[in-house]
C-alpha cells in the first residue's frame, strides 16, 4: 500500500505471563499503536482479566476532580502541559486546593439558595406592605382565621367575609387581608373561591413589614457581597489551576483506561493473549518492546481476499483492520473533508491527496476575490489563535487559509477587489477582434478603458504588469501547429491573464472560455474517479464480491468508455454545427464526431453486460436502464458549470450592492447611498441631519444598555422617552429656537407628571382603605 491508500496494517497477537499483563498493556499505551480488540470470552480456558488493585483509587479521584470541573469555568488549556508535572501536582497539594475550591463553590450554591429565599419572601412582603399590617397580626390566632391573598372583585370579597373584617390594598391585583370567626371560615373560604380569591403565603414574623423588608434587604446585600468575593476567589482559582485541573483529569482518565485494559485481554490461569491491529511500519518497533513482556510474538500483515465481505462472497465475511490515514503535513487538514464524507474502504485510495489541489481549485475558482480571500486568511488566523491548540482546530484553521490562499491568487487572476472590477479592459479598434494578439497581427491597435472601480480598490492595480494596461493569452502560442492549430490550446480551450470572467468574449472578456474551461474540468474530474474507481475494483472488487481486470473493465471501464465517447461526439456534433469552413478540420470534426458515437455505443452494451452479470439485473431491465444511465453522464458533467454559474451570481450580488452605495460613478452623478450624501452637501444641508434618521435606534440601544441604572418608573415610558429624546435630538441639529422647542415637549413633560400624580391618589386611597 502506498501515499495514495490508508495505511497498511497488520494483525498482532501476542502471549505472555499472566503476571506481565500489566506491563504488556502499558507499553502498548506508551507506543500508542495497537487498536486492541476485545476478548468474547468464546474460547475454553480463557476468561476476561481482571482491573489493576490501584483502579477503584484512581476512579475515585477522578470522579472527584471531575465534579470539582463541573462546578467551575475553565476553558481547554491553550498550552498542552507535561505529564510528569501534573502527576506531581496530583500527588502534591491539588487535593487540598480542590477541597477548597469545593467548599467556595458549594459556600456559592447555598448563598444563592438563601438569596432565592429572600427574593420570594421580599415579593411576598412587598404584595403585603400596601395593607399597612404587621406580620404577627396576619396569623397566629386562636379564634380567628385569616384570609390573606389576592382578587380582581375586592367588592365579591366584602361580600364573602359575612361580617368580618376585611382589609384591602392596591389595584390589578387587589391584595385583601380577611379576618373571620374561625366556626364561620369554612363558609367565608367558600366564598372567596368564588370570588375569585388567590390565596398568599404569609411568612413568619413580627413587627412592620417595612422594618422586614430593610431587614431582608440588608442580608442580601451582605449575602451579594460574599458571593462576589467568593467567585472572584473561584475565578483566581480557575485562572491559576484550571489548566492543570483538566490535565489531571484527562491524566486520570487515561490512567483509568490503563487499569481496565487487562478486562479486554484473555487470561487463564498463568497466561494472557492480546490480540488487536498495529499499522504495519511499526511491526519492528512493536516487536521489540513487547520483548520483555511477551513469550510469543506474531504480527502478521492484512492481506485483502478480492471480494471478501462483499454482498455475493461465498464463505466467512473477511474482518478488516481498523482505517488510520498515512502520515501527512501538507495535505493533512483535507481529512477533515474526508472524515466528513467517510474514510475509504481498506486498501481503496484515499481521495485526501486529491482534493488538497481540486478542493481550493474549486473553491478559488467560484469566490476569486482578493478582499474576500484576504478576509478568508483572517479568519484562519482567528480560529487557529482561538482553537488551534488541539489537533481539530489547527488542522480546520489550516485547511481555510488553502482556500482563502486560492481565493487570493483567483482574485488576482480576475482582477477583482471587494466585488469591483479594478483592471482596465482592451478592445481592438477593428471590430470583430478580441484578442490583444490578433489585433496586433490584423494592424489594428489595442486601447484601454480604465475600469470604474472607486481608488481606494484600484490602488492594487500596482502589482500587475504597466498597472494592468496588459493582457495575454493562450492564443498567443503556437505549441500545437503540428496538428493544425496555429494558435492557442485544442478544444477551443483559451487561458489569459488577466482573466476577465464576467465580461463576454466579443466585448474582450472571457466569460464563455470559464463556462468551456469547467466543463472539461468536470470531464478530467469525473474521469479521474472513474480511474480511481477501476483500481479499486480490479484489485479490492465491488460490493457485490466481484473482482479482477475484466470486472473493472465492464463496471468501470464502461464508463469511461463513455465518457470519453459521449465527449468526442458532443464536440465533433456541436463544431460542425458552428459554420467552420476549413475541409480539414471539418473532416477532422466529422471524424471525431462518428469515433465518439461509436465508443459511446461500446461502453453502452459494456454496461448493459455489467449490470447482468455483476449487479444480478435481468437482462431487459438493463438493456431498458443502460442508456438512461448512459445519457445520465451527460448532466454529471455539465453539473460542474455550477463553478461558474455561483461565481458569476457572487459577482453579481456584490456588484449590485456596490451600485447601491456608490451608484454608477462613470456617469459622474452618484445615485448610491454615497451619491446621496454628496448631493445633500451639494445642497448646503448640514451632515449632521443625517443623523436623524439613525438618532432613535442609537437612543434604543443606549437605554437597553444602561437600563439597569435608570429608575424603575423609567421603564413603564420607554417609547414616550424614546420619541421624546429623537425629537430634541432632531430640533437641537435643526436649530430650532428655545420656545418652540419647551411648546412641542410640554405635553411630554405633562404625561408622566399626570401619571405620577394619579399613582400618589392610588398609595393614598390604600392607605385609606387599610384605616
């Protein structure tokens, strides 16, 4: 197996005393290279091991360390620390620090019980307050009963009381205080019911409600004091053992894993078997260490039976090895795609390699933006500060500064900066020439129209060739004159730089030859996996336990055949459609056409044949299917226009948006949101009435954030204030004079003023009631 596979493996088993298990699975651990397979128990003689003595004191540990993580906000260390450290710290005084650290964040949850407490008796007491009562007169009698609670009919509650003596107090919800003879308060309870009467806890007490409520205020603010203190001694504790906390664990929890091995091992009464998988590189490494633990030593490398574990395999399915991926740098973080997607059979090639070149090709190819590029790269940047101290974040961080990277070099490549089209385009002063090369040779001259793009985006033209006043192309190449082609690539094929991807040919762009260029790279593509497809079936066979060269060449080779076909006549078909005059080439066009029918016919009844005799298909379903799924590959490959069709819309949207704040700058009248602004200076109307517009949503955002420091009764005039404060805002930037401005606010002034005046009659209409 090779860089193009997964990694090769091999089967270990290995035998020892039964008093080295211990030993044999620790250095195993210390390798880090076996994926060990777990005993059955299906065998006479052997039975499961048994954990080390030390496993109940270290699960012991670790589940205290990990309740102690739990109870505080620590995040994954940015550094990895060393093990012999930690385990020294684990021994020494981190015990004790978390037994501290325990008592602070358990001293927290029982201050936050109490402060509950004294939230729910506050609320209850400031319900109460109103009444004008004294909590030791709202219970404790021996003859009397009382109703203490809240109503929407204070007038029903009156009605129920049948004599008693009925205190109330506030409005929407009324709190009433009902005082009866205890022979008649199953009646008058009865009443209240239907009075709708909510009844309310009293809590225990004596003396004023009000001297309460100061009372219950003073310990919470006393309360709030000390947890403060105590999560600020927590959040210290955090920052300075934290790391080391979560270390330990994770030290502990592989520690744990140690101690439990021997019960995945198959011991009898003097002996032990480990049997599992190693990657085949490191059998001598392996070998060797197990040397002094280990009697009898196999390692054995995988060899795949073609076809085995597949659907129509005869005989016992064949196990494979676990799949690791080869040891890579460059390519490495395009296994996140690949893990994403699924890792290949064993033995099958791995397509990360691949798609470290097609996946930022393609990419680059759609976005091709220097800004968005550079943004991309930034955020990279951000995720491998933030994230990229484990193996996962760095390898993500990596794998989106390729594609920013790509994206870069496409932007240059177009000639494109924040969605503008920054470079200067040429035309020929003869008409029907669009190419810098042929205008020369025709005798014409080649002019520039500079590009319309804001300066602030052209300043980039700098780093290309006479400030983008440059244009070359694959037409200018005379490489295959041998078979006829004067100038530029076969198949129609055109490369520039710059390359112009969202302007038409005819108006000297290159729009069409991307439409072209994806295409065929959605043939080369397919092409390849078909490629890929064919090795794997000839070697490793198909799901259908199907192997060898003649299997792959009809199930995959009748796709290629195919595509190649499909392609030559769909190109022999449409050139001669295009009005071509030269005999040679047209004959050359004919020919191709009549080839690629013919091949397309062969790879049709190829497979035909292949879906009756590997994939078990009868024989006129598959003549009926074979030419649909023939015709099929014609959409798979056009399918790859879609890397040019969401650049173009890309492109488009942004340059929409462009227009939007600048407008069309070339007609030297702006009708963007910018063009705006200009026009408003044009005018003599001062900027600042601009911020008119944005002046209440900026007010919103203040009072949002600074509404914990405003007075309670702020709150209930939130719009009003608003309206309020946008409107001064706007006469003061209007100049507008002192009086008109104090006439248009006073019935502002008056509401709330009214609003409080009537909530003073309401506090002395309780206060009446309550006498």
């Amino acid at each position: 197996m090779g860089r193009l596979t997964t990694q090769a493996m091999s089967r270990l088993t290995a035998a020892g005393s039964l008093s080295k298990v211990d030993d044999a699975v620790k250095v195993l651990a210390d390798l880090n290279a076996l994926h060990i397979l777990d005993y059955t128990g299906d065998e006479d003689g052997f039975n499961l091991g048994s954990p080390t003595p030390e496993s109940e004191e270290i699960g012991r540990d670790l589940n205290r360390y990990r309740s102690a993580s739990s109870q505080i906000s620590v995040g994954t260390p940015k550094v990895p620390l060393e093990a012999e450290p930690v385990r020294g710290k684990l021994q020494g005084d981190m015990p004790d620090l978390v037994v501290e650290m325990v008592r602070c964040a358990d001293r927290v949850a029982a201050i936050d019980s109490e402060l509950s407490d004294i939230d729910a008796e506050s609320e209850s007491l400031e319900l109460l307050r109103p009444l004008g009562l004294e909590l030791d007169l709202l219970s404790g009698y021996e003859s009397l009963t009382v109703f203490v609670g809240t109503t929407k009919d204070p007038e029903a509650v009156k009605a129920a009381a049948r004599g008693g003596i009925v205190f109330t107090a506030g409005v929407k919800p009324t709190v009433v205080a009902v005082f009866c003879e205890s022979d008649s308060a199953p009646a008058v309870q009865s009443g209240l019911e239907d009075a709708g009467f909510a009844p309310l806890a009293v809590p225990e007490g004596e003396g004023e409600i009000s001297a309460r409520l100061a009372e219950l205020a003073a310990s919470r603010a006393g309360l709030a004091v000390e947890e403060r203190k105590l999560q600020r001694e927590l959040a210290g504790w955090a920052a300075e053992h934290g790391d080391t906390l979560l270390a330990g664990i994770e030290l502990l929890e592989r520690d744990m894993s140690l101690a439990l091995g021997p019960i995945r091992v198959a011991v009898s009464a003097h002996a032990f078997v480990l049997d599992g998988w190693v990657e085949t590189s490191r059998s001598d490494e392996i070998r060797e260490a197990l040397a002094g633990t280990c009697i009898d030593i196999d390692i054995q490398p995988f060899k795949i039976t073609p076809g085995g574990g597949g659907h129509a395999h005869h005989g016992p399915e064949q196990q494979f090895p676990p799949i690791k991926f080869v040891d890579r740098h460059t390519s490495k973080p395009l296994e996140l795609l690949t893990d994403l997607m699924g890792r290949p059979a064993y033995g099958k090639v791995d397509p990360t390699l691949f798609m470290l070149f097609t996946y930022p090709l393609f990419f680059g190819l759609i976005l091709g933006d220097m800004v968005y590029g550079v943004m991309t790269i930034m955020l990279a940047w951000f995720l491998f500060k933030r994230i990229g101290h484990f193996e996962t974040g760095m390898l993500a961080s990596k794998f989106i500064l390729y594609i920013g990277i790509s994206t870069v070099v496409f932007g240059y490549i177009y000639g494109e900066f924040a969605g503008f089209e920054i470079l200067p385009h040429g035309t020929c002063d003869i008409a029907g020439i669009v190419s810098a090369h042929a205008c020369t040779e025709a005798g014409g001259m080649w002019g520039w129209t500079p590009s319309h793009a804001p300066a602030w985006a052209t300043w980039v033209t700098g780093a290309y060739p006479n400030a983008g006043q440059f244009h070359w192309s694959t037409e200018e190449l005379s490489l295959f004159a041998f078979v006829g082609i004067e100038h530029g690539l076969p198949f129609s094929m055109e490369l520039a730089y710059p390359f112009h991807r969202v302007i038409p040919v005819d108006s000297g762009g290159n729009l069409e030859h991307l439409i072209l260029l994806t295409i065929y790279m959605g043939v080369v593509h397919v092409l390849l996996g078909l490629a890929i497809g064919f090795r794997d079936i000839w070697l490793h066979g198909d799901v259908h336990g199907n192997a060898g060269p003649i299997v792959a060449l009809f199930d995959r080779g009748s796709w290629i055949v195919i595509l190649i076909g499909g392609f030559m006549f769909a190109y022999g078909f449409l050139g001669l459609g295009s009005g071509h005059t030269d005999e040679g080439y047209v004959a050359f066009l004919t020919s191709m056409r009549n080839i690629g029918g013919a091949m397309a016919g062969v790879g049709m009844l190829m497979l035909i044949y292949a879906s009756w005799a590997y994939h078990g298909m009868p024989v006129l379903i598959a003549a009926f299917l074979g030419p649909i799924e023939a015709i099929g590959m014609m959409p798979t490959v056009i399918s790859y226009v879609r890397l040019f069709a969401v650049g173009m819309a890309g492109v488009k949207i942004a340059e929409t948006g462009n227009n939007m704040l600048y407008g069309h700058i070339e007609d030297g009248h702006g009708v963007g949101l910018l063009g705006a602004v200009a026009d408003l200076g044009h005018q003599h109307v001062e900027g600042l009435v601009l911020l008119l517009a944005v002046a209440p949503v900026l007010l919103a955002i203040g009072i949002k954030l600074f509404s914990k420091q405003l007075p309670p009764e702020a709150g209930r005039f939130g719009l009003l204030h608003g309206m309020t404060f946008s409107g001064l805002f706007g006469m003061v930037l209007l100049d507008v004079d002192v009086v008109t401005v104090l006439t248009v606010l006073s019935p502002f002034a008056i509401v709330p003023g009214l609003a409080f005046v009537l909530a003073s009659l309401d506090k002395a209409d309780l206060s009446l009631n309550a006498q």
